[in-house]
C-alpha cells in the first residue's frame, strides 16, 4: 500500500475514534457506492442522524487546506453515496448529515477539525454553510 493510502487510513482510524469517543455509533468505513466511497457512515443516537463523514487527512496545508480538498463533485459524489446506504438499510433516518473531519500532520502531532453540517443537498448559493 503506497504511504499516501496508508496516511489516509489511519486518518480515518482517528476520525472515527474521534467520533466514537463523541457517542456517535460507526455504522460502516469505506462503503462503496459504484466509483463513489463515503469515508464512515455514523449515526448519532440522540437526534437519529446518519452521519456521511469525509475525511482529510494532510501532512501539511501550503497549497490548499485539507477543507478545501472537498470539491462540490466530492459533495455532489457523498450526497448520492449517502442517500444510497440509507436506502439500502431499510431503517428510517429522521435527519441526514454531510460533516467532514479534517486532519493536519504528522502521526504524533497533528490537529483535528471536525465540521458538522458542512453542506446540504440542494444549496445553490454558497453550497457550504460555513
């Protein structure tokens, strides 16, 4: 496994203890939607919320921030994703979320950034709400 893939890996291993350790339940990692992927699916319990989570995991932000990283094709890719694993679970979700955790540095020093409700299907104008 190339380093890259193995540094996005274990991104994904913090944002999910991260989100554990927040009472979110980790319902899937790396679920597959045709040539779509979503990072982990989460559920948040208290509000019966599936939570589609992007993960962003860089060594360093000098060209682009790892929140810039997320393209509205990423978006457009993780809301189809989203809405096809709720589908296929047979379960009702009140509420559906797009977050994405953002992950800067190395493995012994590094900062997390998690950013709720970061975009919403169908917002046009000024898609991201932060």
């Amino acid at each position: 496994m190339a380093s890259h893939n193995e540094y996005g890996a274990w991104g994904e291993a913090v944002a999910e203890e991260y989100l554990r350790h927040k009472g979110y339940s980790i319902l899937d990692r790396d679920w597959r939607y045709g040539h779509k992927d979503i990072d982990i699916v989460a559920y948040e319990d208290d509000t019966d919320t599936l939570v589609i989570v992007e993960v962003k995991a860089r060594h360093k932000e000098e060209v682009t921030t790892a929140l810039q990283a997320v393209s509205s094709q990423k978006e457009k890719n993780l809301i189809a994703a989203g809405y096809a694993f709720a589908r296929t679970t047979g379960h009702f979700f009140t509420n559906v979320r797009f977050d994405v955790i953002t992950i800067v540095g190395s493995k012994d020093d590094f900062t997390l950034q998690h950013y709720p409700n970061l975009f919403k299907p169908g917002n046009r104008n000024g898609r991201r709400l932060r």
